[in-house]
C-alpha cells in the first residue's frame, strides 16, 4: 500500500470524528455503508464480533438514523442543554489491507469527552474502523468501540465515542 492510500484513510478517521464534534450527525450518518454497523462490546476487546452478548450499544443505519432523529428533536429533554463531545485521536495503525477487495481495518486509540451542562464524562479506549471502498468513496461497514472501562458501570452516553 502506497502512502497516499495510508494517508487517506487516517485522514477519514480524522474527518468522520470532526463530523460528530461538530454536531453534523446526517453528515456523519452518510459515511455508513448500507450494511454499516456502530457497535460498543460491553467486554470491550475481549469480545469476539459475531459474539451475541450485550453492547453499550450496536446499531446498524437504522438505529443510527433513529438516535440522530432524537438528538436533534427540539423535544428530546435530554439535549436540555445539548451535549457537546471531543475525540482526541492518536495516529490510527492500519491493522489490515486487502487492496482486492479495497477492504482495510484501522486502530486509533482515542480519549472522548463528553459534556452537557456542568457534567463532564471521559472515556477512553480503541476505536476499529472497517472501511470499504465504494464507488462514492471510502464507507464504514463497522466502527467497533473499545472502551477501556466497558465493564464498568457507564453514565448513559448521550452522542457516539
């Protein structure tokens, strides 16, 4: 893999953790393939995909579109005042590439604040993307949250780590 391809693809991750900072979930939302997959094991890396155990959450494009519909819903109380986030991003590891297919598997440990009021959560962990090259670009067909924590007891997480 040439260094122009390695280079869009952590810049992808940079610009789809800038789209939900910034609030611009439909934007967001778009980067999904159609068989995208936003999943939070409630083992964290110790859980196998596939396994059927709980998740903090695990939402395909439906599910996503549905708890975007609610965050920007001037009745849902609990965006009274709306939550803000911030991803900070280490450099992400391309951990797989399958140029045939134009599959490829990023690692990128992050810290993740989240405020809303006065209140402040952090989390911290491994984010895994699975992106595919598509005809409209580079897709998410999984974004996998590893929180370091995930077995602790967890406020309710109002936006997406």
């Amino acid at each position: 893999m040439d260094t122009t391809m390695e280079r869009e693809l952590f810049d992808f991750v940079a610009h789809e953790a800038r789209l939900i900072d910034a609030r611009r979930f439909d934007e967001w939302l778009a980067l999904f393939a159609d068989n995208g997959r936003y999943w939070v094991p409630l083992q964290g890396v110790a859980q196998a995909e596939g396994a059927t155990h709980n998740a903090l959450a695990d939402e395909d494009r439906l599910l996503l579109s549905l708890r975007i519909e609610r965050l920007k819903n001037p009745r849902a109380h609990s965006q009274h005042p709306p939550s803000r986030c911030q991803h900070i991003l280490q450099q992400p590891t391309l951990a797989q590439a399958d140029d045939d297919v134009q599959r490829y598997e990023l690692h990128t440990p992050f810290v993740y604040i989240e405020s809303r009021g006065e209140r402040q959560l952090m989390l911290a962990g491994t984010v895994r993307h699975r992106l595919v090259r598509r005809a409209g670009g580079l897709q998410i067909e999984l974004k996998r949250i590893d929180l370091l924590n995930a077995d602790a007891a967890l406020p309710a997480i109002q936006l997406f780590p």
